[in-house]
C-alpha cells in the first residue's frame, strides 16, 4: 500500500503551517519593515509577461518590448530568460513606499514568489529565508513543531552556499526504547 496520501496530508499541514506563520508574523511586520524585500535588493523578483506589462505600464506587443530590452532600451532592472522576466535593483512598481505596503496584495496578478517569500513549504520541508528580518528560526521551528504534532521532530539546515536559506525538515520521532 502506497504511503502517498500520508505524505500529500504532512506537505498540506506544512503549506498551511508557512501561510499561517507568514501571516502571523510576517506580514504584520511589513509596513515597518527596514529592508523591503518590494525593493528588490538583494532579492530578484521572477515575473510573467502580463506582471511585467501590468507594473511598468507597456502599451507595446510583446515581441517588440523583449526587441527593445535586448537592445538595452528598456527598464535596466528587467532580464529575460526562459519565457520569464527577472527585476532585479530597483523597487517593485508596486511597491507602496509610503506605506511600505504591496499596491496589488491579494489580487490575482500578485506573483506566486511574493506570497512564498519569505517562508514556504517545498518537496515535504519549509524553506525559510533569513534575509526577512521578521522571520525568527527557533520561533519558526517551534510554531512547525506544534502545527505537526509532538509524533514530528523539526530539524534545519542552512544551505551551504546561500547560508540565508534555511530547510526545516520534519521526521516522525522514533518511539521511545523499552527494556526487556
Ligand atoms: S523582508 Fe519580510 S518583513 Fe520585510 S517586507 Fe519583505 S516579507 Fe515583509
Ligand atoms: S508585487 Fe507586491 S509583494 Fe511582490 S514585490 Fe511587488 S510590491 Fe512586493
């Protein structure tokens, strides 16, 4: 018998475990947050076509917005690659600065990568990135541990050449020895 639905159940509790620590204490933090991850520096924002012509407002067809940026006449913080777009050292257009708010929080056009950062859940782990300054490891590892139960045991790991990037790994607990 397949341990699939066991593992689908585990990865589900942990993607609502990460969207619940974010809005816990993540995104409560944001508008007095002192490095912006909506700046874009150090963090590079992966977009799609319609982002892209939404947020830097282009009237012009694809085909000669992507002729112009390679003839280094568009937006500098823009690159191309693999169907995508990557904005990278200059603040997201619609990024609220005043408010230090997010212009387009909740609608649709939001890109996928905003609501992940800076916590999310991938292959049955959470991935946490350090480089939020309201994400606080040993609090994320505890709000984890209680969101599986005390049957999990939460460890992490820093990535070796991105040490910011922090896998929390969840294992059953081996069930305590007995004697006899
Ligand atoms: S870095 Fe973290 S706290 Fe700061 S704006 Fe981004 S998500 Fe919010
Ligand atoms: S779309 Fe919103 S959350 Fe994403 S980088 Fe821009 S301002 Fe920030």
């Amino acid at each position: 018998m397949s341990s699939r639905p066991h593992h689908r159940r585990l990865d589900d509790e942990l993607a609502a475990a990460a969207a619940a620590y974010q809005a816990s204490a993540v995104i409560p933090h944001c508008p007095q947050c002192s490095n912006s991850c909506c700046r874009l520096d150090p963090l590079v924002l992966e977009l799609e076509w319609k982002q892209v012509r939404t947020f830097w407002q282009i009237d012009e067809a694809r085909a000669a917005f992507d002729r112009r940026l390679a003839a280094g006449n568009g937006p500098q913080e823009i690159r191309a690659g693999n169907g995508l777009y990557y904005a990278h050292g200059k603040p997201c257009p619609a990024f609220d600065e005043a408010c230090g708010s997010c212009r387009v929080y909740g609608q649709p056009i939001k890109p996928a990568g905003c609501s992940d950062f800076p916590v999310y859940e991938d292959g049955g782990s959470v991935v946490a990135d350090l480089r939020c300054e309201a994400v606080g490891l040993e609090a994320l590892k505890d709000w984890i541990a209680k969101a599986v139960g005390p049957g999990f045991r939460v460890s992490s790991s820093a990535d070796e050449n991105f040490p910011f990037m922090v896998t929390l790994t969840v294992k059953k607990s081996k069930p305590p020895k007995t004697r006899g």
